[in-house]
C-alpha cells in the first residue's frame, strides 16, 4: 500500500481500513445498508493518509460524499 518502507502504525491503519470495509460490505449485503466502502475508497484513503499524515483527515475528505 506504501511501498516496502511500512511501520507498525501503517500496518494498523491498514489492517482497520479493511476491516472496516469488510463490515459496511457486510452491512450492505445483508440490506442494513444502501452504502459499501469500495476498493478504490479505501485506496484513496491510503492516499491521502499518505498526503496528510493523519487517519482522521484522510477518511473524513475521502468518505466525505456519505455525509
């Protein structure tokens, strides 16, 4: 996702991006849900984790259209 260079912290935020997709896909499958978080989201999430350098930022710009 970042390259060969990753840390802990990246891993992390990895590891809850896709869990967090796993769940709102799930949601959506099972009709609680009109909205799933796709592939292409959560890779500009990863971009703009990488421009911004914050978790927060970066998921609230790129999911900012569900608002």
């Amino acid at each position: 996702m970042f390259g060969a260079d990753t840390n802990d912290d990246t891993r992390d935020f990895t590891t809850k991006l896709v869990r967090w997709a796993k769940q709102t896909r799930d949601t959506f499958n099972e009709g609680g849900s009109t909205e799933a978080i796709s592939t292409r989201r959560l890779v500009d999430v990863c971009l703009a984790y990488q421009i911004f350098g914050n978790r927060k930022d970066a998921v609230t710009y790129c999911i900012n259209r569900f608002a």
